[in-house]
C-alpha cells in the first residue's frame, strides 16, 4: 500500500469528526469541492473505500473506524512538536489567540481588549468566539476563559473570581410598575424567555422551570448573548449573569441571587511559559480579578 502523507491523513481525520464534506472544508479552510477530490484520490491510492454514503452524511467504514484513534495519536504528536517549536520562541510579539463564549465576549471581553491592547504593544490579539469549547490541545486558541474547570492534565487553570446569576429586564419592561416581579407568586402575570439546548448551568435553567411556573413564555433561545439581546428588545424576564446583563444596561428584577458560578482561565501546559501567551494571560487574568465586584455584580 503506498504511504500516505500527513496532510491526507489530516482529511481523513477531519472528515470521520465532521461527517460531511462542507463541514470538513470549514476545518480545513477548503472548499468542498477539494475535499471531494482529496478524499477520492486517497480512496485510489488505498485501493478502498474510506467512507460510506448515508443518511446523516459521510460514515466510517470498520478499516476508516480503526485507523482514528492511531490518526488521533499522530495529531497529537505533531501538535506537542508544534508547541515546543512555539514554546523556543521568545520574543514578546505575535498573535495571541484567547476563546471564550459568544455573550462573554460581546459584554464583557471586548471592553477588557481594547485597554489591554494598549498595554502589549507588539501582540496581536484575536478573539474566538464561539458556543462550543475551544479544544486547547488541537490549537483552537492559546488561552481560554471558561466557566468550568478543566480535567485536563494538559491544561493548567487559574480561578479568576465568580459570577453571580438573577433575574434581569430590560427598564423600558420594568417601567411604572407598582409591584416588583414575585418568584414567591410564580412570576405571575410575567413573560420569560428560556433557555433551551445544552445549558451552560443547569440549575439556571431549572431554577426558573421551579419558580416561574405561572410566567408567560414569550421566547425560547439557545444561546446566551441571544437571550440577552431578547431581554434587552423587552421580550420578558430572563436568568443571566449579572455582570453581563448590566454590561448590557439591564435592570436587576428581584433582590438576590439565584445561582453562582466560576470563572476560570485555562491555557496548555507547553504554552504556558511562552513569553507571548504568558503575558496575555498574566495581564488578562490580573484585570479580571481586579473586576471582581464587577463580575457578581449582585
């Protein structure tokens, strides 16, 4: 059988994680077109068929199915390579890539950037962000600022401070009212706007499936910066991290908390002492915990 290179190894590896062509061409910075064409010009260097045709897209064959975990253990070599070839690089300049979630980085990162910028001349700042978790070890980012702890024993964490969560509305919802919104009465003659999907906290959502019992649902989003921008428009009531919703100009419904949760940052262990990244996450977790009233907010 004649040797295939990494680079062909590389599509394959994507295609069995993203099971369509269009999907893999996304990953791979292609178009699907090419993918097409690679993966077909694999399947006549093997002599078989990698992938088979079905409903939900592209499905390994039994060979393709073993072949992924050993790709998997070459990726990860060749990027442990790569970050030691990062990590030999000393000067205080580059891109420095920093991935959180989509509604921390529209109310809250972007601010934070503008004055750390100022302050790492030299250091190109990029911002991923995204709904999912950023996969550190395969170089999705540099650093991560999460809101969970990872087990990872190739990440390192640093606690940075907790999020308080309540009940915010927008003030023109909030407007003239004699009374204020009665979780005690089940938000009784309210509007809320849920959260569906994968919950980054599941008590906020289950704390609401328990308390706003007689709320009018007035809409159901799956990501968090949508539900924000949905309280804001005044569609109703909505659990949301409180340093969020006020960056937002929201107003407070009820007088406590009802959940908290941790901020972390997390970066790879063999990026850590790289001068660029380490200066990205020492000044960026120092202007967190310096927030910290901030960030509960409540």
């Amino acid at each position: 059988m004649p040797r295939l290179s990494w680079d062909d190894l590389e599509v394959v590896l994507a295609i069995a994680r993203s099971k369509t062509l269009s999907k893999t061409a996304a990953t791979l910075g292609l178009d699907a077109t090419t993918v097409g064409r690679r993966l077909a010009a694999i399947n006549a260097r093997v002599g078989f068929t990698l992938f088979e045709r079905n409903a939900g897209g592209l499905a390994m064959t039994p060979a393709t199915r073993t072949m992924v975990h050993e790709l998997e253990l070459m990726e990860a070599a060749s990027l442990a390579v790569d970050r030691t070839l990062v990590a030999a690089a000393e000067p205080v300049h580059g891109r420095v890539r920093i991935a959180t979630s989509e509604s921390f980085a529209m109310f809250w990162m972007l601010p934070e950037l503008a004055a750390l910028r100022s302050e790492l001349r030299g250091i190109e700042l990029e911002l991923v962000a995204s709904h999912g978790i950023a996969d550190l070890r395969r170089r999705e980012a540099d650093i991560a600022i999460r809101f969970i702890r990872s087990d990872s024993d190739d990440l390192r964490s640093r606690r940075l401070g907790t999020l308080r969560w309540s009940i915010y509305g927008s003030p023109s919802y909030l407007r003239g009212r004699v009374h204020r919104p009665d979780p005690q009465r089940g938000f009784e003659g309210e509007r809320v706007i849920k959260w569906s999907g994968g919950p980054l906290r599941p008590s906020v959502p289950a704390w609401i499936e328990a308390n706003a019992s007689r709320a009018e649902v007035a809409l159901v989003a799956a990501h968090l910066h949508v539900i924000i921008e949905a309280c804001a428009a005044g569609h109703g009531l909505a659990a949301l991290p409180g340093c969020l919703a006020l960056a937002r100009g929201l107003e407070r419904a009820i007088d406590h908390s009802i959940d908290e949760s941790e901020l972390w940052l997390v970066v790879h262990k063999d990026l850590r002492k790289v001068p660029r990244v380490r200066a990205v996450a020492d000044r960026l977790a120092s202007r967190i915990i310096a927030a910290a009233e901030r960030l509960h907010a409540i």
